[in-house]
C-alpha cells in the first residue's frame, strides 16, 4: 500500500470523522405510506386517547392544540394546511425553511402563541407514474405549465452538480486485464483535486479499493509489453514493473483479482474477453469521497446543508431511487435539529408532540389537484416542565396509529380538499423495487 488521497480531503470528509447514525431506508421505506388525512386524524386520536394523554402528559386536544407545519414552500404541499386546519379548526404556524428544514427560530414566537404544539413536517419528493404502473421519484406533474419539473427542486438542485460527477465517474474510471492483473485507469481528477476546474471533487480512495501503484516501465511507453518481459511476480500477482500501457491525463493501478466480483455479470464477461470496461456502480460510498470546494461551511468547518454530508451514500445507495433517499436523510437531519431545539431549557414549560417523516406529492388526475402521502420517520413527545423527549421509531408509529380511532375533522374535509380522501384510488408505491 501506499499513501493515498486521504491527506488531500478537507475536514468534513475525512473518513476518520465519526458521520452520526441514519435510520436504514429499509426501516422507513419498507411499509405503504399514509393518505396524509389519515396520519393526522389517526395522529390527533392517538394524542387524545387515554394512553397518548399518560403518554405526553397533557391534554393534546382538537381545539386546544396548536397545529404547526415545517414543510417546503411548494405548491404541491398544500393539502398538508387545509388538513390540519380541517382537523382542529386553526391554520398551522409555519416552522419550515424552502427544502423542509426546519426553522429552529420559530419556536420561541410558536409557544407565545400555543404551549402545546402538534407538529408535522418533514423533506418532499415528487413522484410521476410512468408506463407499466412504475413512479419515477424527484419530479411532479405541473399542471399550469403541462410538464413535469424537479420536486424537491431545492434538494434536486443542491445534488445535481454531484449526481453529475458520480456518474462521470462511473463511466470514466476504466478496468482491463492486463497481462493477468486486473488494473484501474483512473483519470488524474480523481486522484488529485487540483486536476480539475470543477469545484466539485471526486477522490478515489486508493486504500479503499485495494490499489496499488502501477509506474509506467520504459517498455510501456512504447505500447507494447512482450508477456516474456514481465517481471517475477510476487505473492501471484505481475509486478508492477510491467503495467499496461498508459495515457495522458490518467494515471494507472493494479487491484485485488477479487475486485472484478463487484462489477455486473455483462461487464465480468466482457472483461473476460479482453474488454477494457467502466467500473460503474462498483465504485461503492466507501471507495472515494465527494465534496464542493465552493461549500459554505459554519465555524466547525462542516457544510451548512447537512445533507452534504451524506452525498455519497445518497447516490450509491441501492434498492431506492436517489431522490427518495435524499428525502429520507434530509427529514432525519431535520428531525435531530427539531429534537436538539426542543431540549433547550427555554422550552422546558412547553409541550409538543412531533411527527417528522417524508411527504410524497403526486398529482391526481382523478383528484385534479395534488395528493399528499407521508412516510413516517420519527415521532418525538415533549412533555411541558421537561427537558427529556420520548421518541419512536417508524415501525414503533405504525403500531401506534394503526390500535388508535382517528378523530373526526371539525371542518368540511371533503369540501376543503375538492376530493373525497376515502374514496380515492392510491397507487401501491413500491419504495424499495429499485432503480437510480
């Protein structure tokens, strides 16, 4: 082995850096989401039966209780207003940031207006159905322009610049095999950030994948490497005195043989056969670092957008679509700035029972206007004259809503929303059939 890349990373991607704990998106994503009418009536009847009472040690009632949102400013999320203002009879106070994050300076003004709160809130994505009954996440349908755009457009845009690299990557970092060694070409922008003009850098860790250093032999040079010219090999692997031939603007290293098992089937056979391939979606979370040169970061030296910090695993996750995953880790960051805010002593009087989750906008067009969905990620239970937080986990919520008797909208439900929430065909959402 050899010194790597490591020593060139800034400070909020160094993998010795401990990254705090995201809920698996199995765990969240495994079960159907929730009408968002049904979760806030089964919701508020949870609160206000006896176990809920014992539970957050107050009366949560209808009318009692004042009704917040932290949610994206996007149209498509309005269903989520007219629902809670159906079911206690109070417009929402607004607790969110464009994106879903949440506003921790809201909570001050919140209490002056309400000591116990109910709060829904959480990221959004869109979600188009495509032929063969498939939803294609991160877009929504709008209707007054007749096309689909980005939904969230403030996540999709923050991750655009590094979906892009990604995929750059996986395309341009080249395995052959070589004289019996599997070998990497590797583009020099991905060894050394300053080989490229783009503030994004992708760094390969070498360390990670096994490499080692291939230098280029006289004989190289010339293109040609004579199978009887090759060094002795030591433990059964060539030397690396006698590499592939090399180019310009890339820089070559040998790999474990048991490296070729990641790629796909079709690239392990062409490979086989002598092809130079792309190392595609091989390039795992733990093999290279990903970061913005340009990110405005806080007085920690980490990005001001959390969710920075989990960019690679967003876009090698397997299983869901991207989108959908930045959802999830967007809403969990969130969750833990909501949580961390709720403990302060200031707020020790008060009380709030929160449910933060992701919201699904699709437009039906059985509706006519935009259908909300929520996918449950944690519920947290702030009693008044403390500072400890019960909290829940999605499966432990389902359980919960699941015994409970919604309650009964004291507004018009159907009448506010144009459509009748019961009666209204959902689609069965496959979260986890896979796809990027």
């Amino acid at each position: 082995m050899f010194s790597d890349t490591r020593n060139k990373l800034p400070c909020q991607t160094q993998p010795r850096n401990i990254l705090p704990a995201i809920l698996p998106l199995s765990s969240v994503l495994e079960a159907p989401p929730f009408e968002v009418s049904d979760f806030v009536r089964r919701a508020l009847g949870l609160l206000a039966s006896r176990k809920g009472r014992k539970l957050a040690g107050a009366d949560f009632t209808q009318t009692g209780t004042l009704p917040c949102k932290w949610t994206c400013a996007d149209e498509s999320l309005f269903t989520i207003d007219l629902v809670l203002y159906a079911c206690t009879g109070r417009f929402p106070f607004d607790k969110g940031q464009l994106g879903g994050r949440f506003n921790p300076g809201t909570l001050g003004a919140g209490f002056h207006h309400g000591p116990l709160h109910i709060d829904l809130g959480g990221a959004h994505v869109g979600a188009v159905e495509e032929s063969g009954g498939t939803f294609r996440f991160g877009h929504v349908l709008r209707p007054i322009a007749g096309t689909t755009s980005t939904d969230c457009g403030w996540l999709m845009q923050l991750l655009a610049p590094f979906k892009r690299v990604y995929d750059q990557a996986c395309e341009n970092i080249l395995i052959t095999k070589t004289l019996g060694s599997l070998v990497a070409s590797i583009p020099n922008e991905y060894v050394h950030p300053g080989w490229t003009g783009d503030t994004v850098k992708l760094l390969v860790d070498l360390e990670a994948i096994g490499a080692e250093t291939s230098p280029v032999s006289s004989r190289a040079r010339t293109g040609f490497v004579h199978p009887d010219h090759r060094e002795p090999s030591r433990d059964g692997r060539p030397s690396s005195q006698c590499p592939p031939p090399s180019c310009a603007g890339r820089s070559t290293f040998l790999l474990p043989e048991g490296f070729a098992s990641r790629l796909s089937r079709d690239r392990r056979g062409r490979l086989e056969m002598g092809d130079t391939v792309p190392m595609g979606r091989a390039l795992r979370a733990q093999d290279f670092h990903l970061y913005d040169a340009g990110t405005v970061v806080d007085e920690q030296g980490l990005p001001r957008d959390r969710v920075l910090l989990y960019v690679k695993d967003i876009l090698t996750a397997t299983g869901t679509q991207y989108p959908l995953g930045a959802a999830v880790v967007s809403s969990c960051i969130e969750y833990n700035i909501l949580t961390d805010s709720l403990r302060h002593e200031s707020c020790r009087k008060y009380g709030a029972a929160s449910f933060t989750g992701v919201f699904i906008d699709w437009y039906s067009e059985e509706a006519g206007n935009y259908v909300n969905l929520f996918v449950p990620i944690g519920f947290s239970v702030k009693r008044p004259g403390s500072c400890q937080i019960l909290e829940f986990n999605p499966e432990e919520i389902r359980a919960m809503l699941h015994d409970c008797k919604p309650i009964q909208p004291l507004k018009d439900l159907n009448a506010l929303l144009g459509y009748d929430p019961d009666r209204l065909e959902i689609p069965a959402f496959r979260f986890l059939s896979g796809g990027a």
